[in-house]
C-alpha cells in the first residue's frame, strides 16, 4: 500500500508504457546507426580520407572493421555511457524522460546492462564480427561470392551453401528473437518485461513535478521496487 503522506519535495516515480519504451529505443537505434553508418561511408567509400587513407585494407578487412566499430559504439551507447558517463540515461531515454533502475539495489548495474542488451542487439552483432572474420579467412574473390550467396543476389552456389546457411539460421533467430521481446513489451506495458526480469532493471517514467497527491496512475502500476519517491506502508 502507498501512503499519502508523501513530502512535497518528493518526486513521483512509475514504470514506463510500451510506447515510451519503444520509442526511445528508436532514438536511440536513430543515434547509434547514423554514427555507425557515417563512419560505414567513411571507411567503405573510394572518394573518403581519412580513414580509409589511414587503413588501406582490402574489402574483407572493411568488413571486419565495420562490425568491430559496430560492436564498440553500440557498447559505449547502451552499457558504458548509462553505467558510468551518463548515469542510468541514453538520449532516447533522456528526451523521453525515462530511466533505468535496478530492481535489485545489490545487483552490479554493469552486469544488468549487459544481460538487458544481451537478446536486443549484443547477439547480433557478435554474429556480425563472426561473419567480418570469416570474410577475412576467404580471398577478396571468395568473400565477394560468399556475401552474394548469403544475400542471395544470384543463382546460389552449392560450395557456399553450409556457410551461408549457418549464418541464415543465426540472423533469422535473433531477429525472430528481436521480434519477440518487442511483442512481449507492447504486451507488458507499465509491467516488467522478460527482458526486465532477466537483466534486473526496469524503465521508470521521471515526473517533475512534486506533489503530495498520489497519482491514479501510479495507484494503477502498483510498483512494489522501492523505487526513489515511492512510500510503501
């Protein structure tokens, strides 16, 4: 039960809807993609400086590259800059006015963020690094045809079936996985999610402004995390 008496400088805390959550997380992906693609064109593109003068590295070494700069940018954004830069907030979190808070005070924040990400993107992008060295093990030759085979630009070549297979039924799982934690948060709207069980961390909205009033919403969401502003009797 929340009691009333609630000082007035308190502020008011309750988890996040479906809506909310899913679209920070799209400002987020907005944020991270631009800059991974940016420095994509960089790299990748004939008429670039820079980098691509720095590393003269055949095309699979590119690969390669990209999905290492990938796998770094998506750490930094969603485990390193909540954990230790940016507490608790990304930007699609912070424009949103949400934030993340562990359910378990003892629980290390950095481990919560890793399980939370875990199923989201950390998968697939390890399968990307996978796939950028397994480029780099082939001739410019090879790879160029193996890359046609698993995008299936052309008539498939039985040489490359087994490989391009594996790597179809690891992207076809994480994003049948992907798809399913999205269901599951649009199902669990201002509930905890089974990625929020699993890493230990829920979405909570910030309210501004302070009151001594306990809000129908916040009666509704009956959180029991001993969430900051939250009373329990």
């Amino acid at each position: 039960m929340v009691s009333n008496n609630v000082p007035a400088d308190t502020s008011r805390y309750f988890l996040a809807k479906a809506t909310h959550k899913l679209f920070a997380r799209v400002i987020d992906y907005i944020v991270v993609l631009s800059i991974v693609a940016g420095l994509s064109i960089w790299i990748i593109s004939s008429d670039s400086a820079g980098l691509k003068n720095a590393f003269s590295l055949v095309q699979t070494w590119r690969y390669f590259l990209i999905s290492i700069i990938a796998l770094l940018i998506f750490s930094f954004y969603f485990i390193l800059m909540p954990n230790y830069l940016w507490k608790c907030f990304t930007v699609g979190n912070w424009l949103l006015k949400l934030k993340l808070y562990k359910t378990i005070p003892t629980k290390n924040m950095l481990i919560c963020l890793i399980r939370r990400e875990l199923f989201i993107w950390i998968i697939l992008v390890i399968v990307n690094v996978s796939l950028g060295i397994t480029l780099c093990a082939m001739s410019s030759g090879t790879a160029h045809k193996f890359i046609v085979n698993l995008l299936k630009l052309s008539g498939n070549d039985d040489s490359y079936l087994f490989g391009t297979t594996i790597f179809h039924i690891l992207y076809v799982a994480t994003f049948v996985l992907l798809f399913g934690i999205i269901i599951n948060v649009c199902l669990t709207s201002k509930k905890q999610s089974i990625i929020d069980k699993f890493s230990n961390i829920v979405l909570i909205k910030l309210v501004d402004k302070a009151t001594t009033t306990i809000s129908p919403i916040i009666n509704k969401s009956k959180i029991n995390y001993g969430l900051p502003g939250e009373n329990i009797a």
